[in-house]
C-alpha cells in the first residue's frame, strides 16, 4: 500500500513500518567498490552516542495525515546508543498531542541524485503505529508536495508480516497507483534491509536483497510527471495513527488510526523503532 487516505493535497507526505524484536544487530563491513559497479558514496552506522548533526536535522514542526504525535528533540523520543539509531514512540501528551515520537531529516545535510538507498531496521508492532524509511525531493519548499516527489522505500501500519512502498508524485499521490504491499521472510520485528535503487529510467525496491518491486518512468508518466532526477533527502520518522493507518485498521476512537489496543500497548510502554545503519551507493 501506499500512503493515507485523505491525505491533503499539500501536506507533506509519509510512510511507515512495524515491529521492535530481541537480537544484537549484525555488523556489516562498509565496502568501496561493490558487485555491479556500486560504489558507497555515504554511511550512517550509528556507532557514537547521539545524533549526528552533520548528518541530521531532528524534526519537531511537521503536523500531517492526522497524526497523533508531536516530535520532539528529547533523547526520550529520539537516542543513539549500541550502535543504533532509536526512534521511540510514548503515551506521552505534548502540544496538544497523546503521544511523542521521533523524526530525523537529511536535508540540506546529504542528498543523493540516483543511487543505492539502503537501511537495516527493526520495527515495532502494534496496529497503528506507522514508522517509515522514505525520501523527499529537495525543492519540496519551492515547488511544494507532491511535485517535489516522495519515494517511499519502507512503511508500515501495524502488521508483523507486510511492509508497503510507494511512489508519490504530481498526478499520483495520496491513494496513488504506485505502490506495492510484501511480506518479508521473518517477522518484521526481526532486522531487515530495505533499499531502493534509482535511475532516469527506473526505480526498484529490494526487501535484504531481493527486488520486491520496480516502477519504470514510463509507467509513472501514464500518471503524471516524473520527479526523481534531483537530489533527494532521507527520513526516518515513527508516527503514531493518522490517514494510512486509519485507512488499513479504520479506527477513529480512542485516537485517529489507534485502536484501543494499540493505545494500551503504549501506556504499558515505549514502542520502539531501530535502525542499524543507513547506506548510499553509485554506480561507477
């Protein structure tokens, strides 16, 4: 699936994902040149003990989708520690909010034009929470959503077997036609590498290693202009509730996209999403 239904037309967009499992993450040695020519040009691997600001902007002022949660910089909501990244959802109110969470942004910082994106996650379960791993067009404040182009490379709504992908753009946004629902082969509370691959000519996505999907621009320009030949920016973000999830789960009560259950699950404590490393390659 793609994103939420309902979603205004300029609102920025989002994505999501799943579940927290036990388990240290494997460490996987950064290499230079790579099988097919593939070259990494940047990595996060998350080794230090905060957030790297050379590398991030942590997000607090997106108010979107009907999302339920206001993020925060508070090292409650967003913390690196034993080599990874943690974003982390809490019953918790803030500005008028039910829940605080976390959201980290690489623009202005690293953006990449075509190339190999690249993040093993973990994910928490629980119907409604919507973590994602996505990426955004870098003229999104001159040109808007969704010209700027949106590539949603993992989200999810809840559910331990499925992650969704995406595509965004003028012409297919909101409930758009390009995307895609896969089941990866564990849990996705288990670590899982998801990627994505750009060029002008195509896009594909790769669940640890696999293609899952891939979007050509012909098949995009049947439904509007393609917007991925420019430098875009990596999120990460854990919302909680709002359009897509609500559209999957069609809970409005106790809170927009959260069931009761899921809002319990979270007064008896954090939920959290983990991201082992982040990588970018070209091709050479």
């Amino acid at each position: 699936m793609a994103t939420s239904t309902g979603r205004a037309a300029t609102a920025w967009a989002l994505v999501a994902g799943l579940t927290a499992c036990a388990g240290a993450p494997k460490r996987a040695e950064a290499v230079a040149p790579t099988e097919g020519g593939w070259v990494q040009v940047w990595s996060d691997e998350f080794d230090g003990t905060a957030v790297d600001a050379s590398n991030w902007r942590i997000q607090t002022d997106v108010h979107v989708n009907n999302e339920q949660q206001q993020y925060t910089t508070s090292p409650d909501n967003v913390s690196v520690s034993g080599g990874t990244l943690k974003l982390t959802a809490r019953m918790q109110t803030a500005n008028g909010y039910p829940f605080t969470s976390g959201r980290v942004e690489s623009a202005g910082k690293r953006e990449f034009k075509h190339g190999r994106v690249e993040a093993r996650i973990k994910l928490p379960v629980g119907v409604g929470l919507w973590p994602a791993f996505w990426m955004l067009g870098n003229d999104i404040h001159s040109v808007g959503w969704p010209a700027c182009g949106e590539l949603d490379i993992m989200e999810n709504v809840g559910y331990g077997d499925w992650v969704s992908v995406a595509l965004h753009g003028p012409g297919y946004s909101g409930n758009t036609p390009i995307n895609g629902r896969f089941f990866p082969r564990t849990p996705v509370s288990d670590w899982h590498e998801y990627g994505v691959e750009t060029s002008p000519e195509a896009i594909h996505w790769y669940i640890d290693g696999e293609r899952v999907k891939t979007s050509t621009r012909e098949e995009v320009e049947r439904h509007g202009a393609w917007a991925y030949d420019k430098p875009l920016f990596i999120i990460f973000n854990f919302a909680v509730g709002g359009g897509y999830p609500e559209g999957v789960n069609k809970a409005k009560e106790p809170y927009f996209g959260v069931p009761q259950a899921t809002a319990d699950l979270l007064r008896q404590g954090p939920r959290t999403m983990e991201v082992d490393w982040v990588r970018v390659s070209e091709k050479r």
